[in-house]
C-alpha cells in the first residue's frame, strides 16, 4: 500500500487509513463490536497503518475498541493510531472545548482507552474559539515534547486558525472533509498544507457512503443514524448526488475497470499530499481496498469528473450541518464529527 509522510514528524503512514467513527455506534444507528474489533485487525492486515478515532464518538467506545483490537492482536506496533481532542460532552450533547485543562484530562482518558502509553497523531478536533489557539497550541505542544503525542494535527481549522496556532507548535497535519462532493478545501486549506509542509488526512472520503455505490432512493437509515438529517441525503438534493454517483461509476467501470468507491478513493489519493480517511465497520466493506493502488487519475479524466460532477448536481451542499457548537451550556442536540 503506499505510504507518505506525517509532516515534519519523522512518522510515516498507508495513504489509506481506516475511519472509525460509525464502530462508536453514535450517530451511525449502533455498532456491533465483535465486528468492529474484526474490521480493525482486517484493516490492519490489509496493510492499513492509520487508525483514526476520538474520544467523541460513542463518547469513549470507538477508542475502547481500537485499543482493545490491537492489543489482543498484539497489534499495537503495527499502526499509527491518530486521535482527537477538544470536545466535551454532557448528557449525550457534544460542544467544543480546547482549554488546556480539558486536553490535560482527556489525554489520559484516551491512553487508557487505548490501551497505550503514546498516541502517534493528536488532533484539536474543532476550533474552540473561546480558548486563545495559543494557549491549545502550547498544552499540545508539551504533551509532545513529554512524550506522550508524536504528532500534532488540527482539525476543521482554517489556514488563519492553523497560522495562529504554529506561532506556539510545530503542526503535522490537518483533517478536513475531502471527498469528490465536498471540495471546499481546495480554495484554502489545500493550498495552505501544501505551502506548509502539512499532511491533510481527508476524512468522509466516499462522503459517508454516499460514494459507496451502495445507496439508493429506497435505502433507509436507523435509529440516530446522521445521515437521516445529512443535506444530501434529503430531498431535491439526493436523487442529484445519486446520479452524480450513478454517472461516475459508469466512467470509473469504463476507463478503469473499477468501483466508483475506488474512484473515490483513488480521486482523494491524487489530488495531493492527502490520507483518505475510510470508514468501515465491517470486514467485506475493506474488501476494495485492493482496488486502490497501482493505477492513477489522469488530468483529463479529472476534468471529464468535474463535468459530471457540475452536471449532476444542481443544487450542491457543504458538510457544516456536522459542526458541533460552541462552549456554553448545550441546549442543541446537535452533531459532532
Ligand atoms: N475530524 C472530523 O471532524 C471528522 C468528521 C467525520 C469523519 N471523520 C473521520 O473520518 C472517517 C471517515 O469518515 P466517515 O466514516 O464519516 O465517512 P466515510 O468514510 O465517507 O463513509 C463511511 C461509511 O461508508 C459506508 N461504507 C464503507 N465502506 C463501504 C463499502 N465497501 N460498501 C458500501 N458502504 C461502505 C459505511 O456505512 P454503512 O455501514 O452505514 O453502510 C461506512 O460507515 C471517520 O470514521 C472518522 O475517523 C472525522
């Protein structure tokens, strides 16, 4: 599998890293772990060397699983596991907080959730504005240097807020959604990683499966399952990303003899110096990722996706209804990435 580099850090990690986000079961309808811990060590032996996870989701459980299947594997050298901090949580509502003394505590709760005494990658998940970045900057910038944190990475920040937060710490790498529906990224945090010698891990690469070529008008979704209120799954807007998809793995089947999820993938992999983050939680939903290597996106066929792409979809929307809310008592019920 190819590999690239974790910034300025000396890591390095599989362009593709396993997503674990719905093995928490919040927000994804539930989660059945034996197949979880299953889909971690199939992962690993596929030859996936990043783990993604964090503490908000399932609110500790998706850590607890990925330290538990690599433990009892015997795993745990194998892989890079990136974590997250910075959201707090009460009664079940999640609200951002990157004061140092939230990132003091949670840095335990997740080492001992995963079962480690180091965690390769650790992110700010989402800009807490009412935390100077200086001061969020600094505390990750000890936990490095203490040993316990390799690499540091943002998440969901801008290139101002990334600015602001390398004047105190030596940052690695940056995770924003990235996916052939959701591109905003290209007009800054792109060009800003480039320019600053950022790895950007790419997460919703097939855009919570709607690139899965799985879905359809009649595919329904479970209990607090996100994508009962993700924009794109609803309405007008739905049946437009469904023939974006439907056209794309016509193109992906003809030229390449491929999937349209390994399109996805691959279109991910070929725009830069990127990860493509890929949620699964289950062993079969790994079983393409050996459609991914050894073949390439070329720049007309590129151009011939961003005509499809604009002919499609008519009506085109950004992922925010993910960003979770600002620090203060929560009295939303709302979503948290
Ligand atoms: N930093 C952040 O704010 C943030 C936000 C979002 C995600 N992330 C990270 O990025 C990772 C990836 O994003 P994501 O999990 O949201 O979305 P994703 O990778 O775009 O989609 C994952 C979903 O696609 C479906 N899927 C996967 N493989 C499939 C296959 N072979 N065939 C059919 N369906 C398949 C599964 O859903 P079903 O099982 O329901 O079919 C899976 O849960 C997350 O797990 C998380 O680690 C970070």
């Amino acid at each position: 599998m190819e590999e690239i580099a974790i910034g300025a850090s000396g890591l390095k990690a599989s362009r593709i890293g396993l997503g674990t986000w719905a093995m928490g079961g919040w927000m994804w309808g539930g989660a059945d772990e034996a197949e979880s811990i299953a889909t971690v060590r199939a992962a690993v032996e596929r030859g996936i060397t990043l783990i993604d996870t964090a503490p908000a989701y399932g609110f500790g459980r998706s850590e607890e699983i990925v330290g538990k299947a690599l433990a009892v594997a015997g795993m745990r050298d194998k892989v890079l596991i990136a974590t997250k901090v910075g959201l707090d949580w009460k009664d079940g509502k999640v609200f951002r907080n990157s004061s140092p003394a939230r990132i003091r505590k949670e840095v335990e709760d997740s080492l001992r959730r995963l079962q480690t005494d180091v965690i390769d990658i650790y992110q700010v998940h989402w800009p807490d504005l009412e935390t100077p970045f200086a001061e969020t900057a600094q505390v990750m910038e000890d936990l490095r240097r203490e040993g316990k944190v390799r690499a540091i990475g943002v998440s969901n920040y801008s290139p101002a807020q990334m600015e602001q937060f390398r004047e105190v710490a030596r940052l690695d790498c940056v995770q924003p959604p990235y996916n052939l529906f959701e591109r905003e990224i290209e007009a800054d945090v792109a060009p800003y990683a480039e320019r600053a010698g950022l790895t950007v891990l790419s997460y919703g690469a097939i855009c919570r499966g709607l690139l899965s070529g799985r879905m359809n008008l009649k595919t329904k979704f479970d209990g607090d399952d996100l994508r009962k209120v993700d924009p794109k799954f609803q309405g007008r807007r739905y049946p437009q990303y469904l023939a974006a998809v439907h056209a794309l793995d016509v193109l992906a089947r003809e030229r390449f003899g491929k999937s349209v999820l390994a399109l996805a993938v691959r279109w991910v992999l070929d725009r830069g110096p990127t990860i493509a983050l890929w949620g699964a939680r289950s062993q079969g939903q790994l079983d393409p990722t050996g459609e991914i290597d050894g073949w390439r996106i070329d720049e007309a066929t590129m151009r011939e996706i961003d005509a499809i792409l604009a002919s499609a979809i008519s009506d085109p929307v950004s992922p925010a209804f993910m960003a979770p809310p600002e620090r203060r008592p929560p009295d939303v019920n709302l979503a948290a990435a």
